[in-house]
C-alpha cells in the first residue's frame, strides 16, 4: 500500500456507514447510513444521547470495527474492507487516535510512549521532545503515567495520538474525565492543532470541545439528523 500525501479532497470522507450487530435473536442498527467528512484545519464535533452510535462510528472510521455497509476513505484511500495490517499501516500513517483513557502503556515514561509510536509509524522526527514540547509536558518526558494528574495525563494522550505527525485526529470523548479547566485546556491544543491544518473529529459531550469546532454534528439512533431546537419560552 503506497503512502500518499493530502489531496484537494476531505482528509476523512465517510459515505453511507452502517453496522448492525445481534443481541439475542434481536438485530441492533448502531449505525444507519451515516455520511461525514473532515477537511484539513477543520475541527468537527460529532455529538448526541448516549447510545446514538457515536463510538461505534469513531471505531469505524479508525478502522477499529468494520462496517457492514458504506465506505471510509482516509487521504482518498479506502480504510475499511481491507485487512487489519492494511488498516493498521493506514493508522500509523495519517490517523491519531485519543481516548478518554487507555491512550498510555503504564510501564512506559511518557517520552517512552511517545517514542514507540513514532519508531511504529516509521517517520523522520526529531525524537519525543518536540511532541511533548507542543502539548507543554517537557519536563514530564521521564515521569510514568501514575505520577501524572488527570490534566498531564489527558496531555500526555494527545502527545501519543499526535507521535506520528498525523493529518488526522479522530478523539472519544478526550475531556470526559478532566476538570472544566483541564478539559477546556485540552480543547485548546485540539483547536491549535487544527489551527496548523491537521483535521479533528471529536466525539463528545463537552460545550467547550462543541463551541471550538467549525462543525457539529448531531447523532441519533444511529442517524445524523438536524440537533434539537429549543423551545421559545
């Protein structure tokens, strides 16, 4: 599978996903012709209730899970329908990924984290200083993930999703556990990110993630639909 550079297109462009899945006798449609994309310097906020589908489509979109319909294009290359080490070295590439948590192998420092991705992705790069640098974590390079705050740790997140230079960031609800000031400061490095032309999908629920992005989408039983209006009082 041959690198490619960003094209004149959407650096993410989903088209028509959908994912079932059994419980029971019973078929779930989490995902129900879901369409989307994400530009280069764009900030997209994909929100809605619990339940709505929005982690299964990041999963989707990051070639995590498969859809059973629809396609993901990432640079103009298909993610899904190819096989996990395709989608891995696509990922690798061009897709940082943030979670909530999870984003940090505990045994390792944070520069060690850092590193591992970058020696992964197999990109020229000065090393882990500039990485931690960016997200103000520089004299944090040798501490492990226990001696972290909450607020270090969600950086110290962004800082591996951001190792390999990627054109795309797809994050899963990354302020969820952070006080409104680590969550809030977290949403303005996401914003600084984009602001340099990398394109951020944030799954979400945090009116600060929602009021940074360019973009809202609203998810509902599986559906993007028009989000709620409020009543005139």
């Amino acid at each position: 599978m041959a690198p490619v550079g960003p094209g004149p297109g959407p650096l993410l462009d989903a088209d028509e996903l959908y994912r079932f899945y059994r419980n029971g006798e019973e078929e779930v449609l989490a995902l129900r012709g879901v369409s989307l994309s994400v530009a280069a310097g764009e900030v997209v906020a994909v929100v809605g209730p619990s339940g709505s589908g929005k982690s299964t489509l990041l999963g989707c979109l990051a070639g995590l899970d498969e859809p059973a319909g629809g396609t993901v294009r990432i640079l103009g290359q298909r993610m899904n329908a190819r096989t996990e080490a395709e989608r891995a070295a696509l990922r690798a590439r061009h897709v940082g990924i943030l979670f909530q948590s999870e984003n940090l192998f505990t045994h390792l420092t944070v520069a060690q984290n850092v590193a591992l991705v970058q020696r992964l992705a197999g990109k020229q790069s000065n090393g882990p200083g500039e990485v931690l640098e960016s997200v103000g974590l520089s004299t944090r390079a040798r501490a492990y993930p226990s001696q972290l705050s909450g607020g270090e740790t969600s950086r110290a997140g962004l800082a591996v999703a951001l190792a390999n230079e990627p054109e795309l960031l797809l994050a899963d609800e990354p302020t969820g556990e952070l006080d409104s000031e680590a969550g809030l400061r977290l949403v303005q490095l996401l914003r600084r990110q984009a602001d340099s032309g990398c394109g951020i999908l944030i799954v979400t629920h945090s009116p600060d993630a929602v009021a940074a992005a360019d973009r809202v989408v609203f998810l509902a039983d599986g559906r993007v639909q028009e989000p709620p209006r409020k009543e005139a009082s």
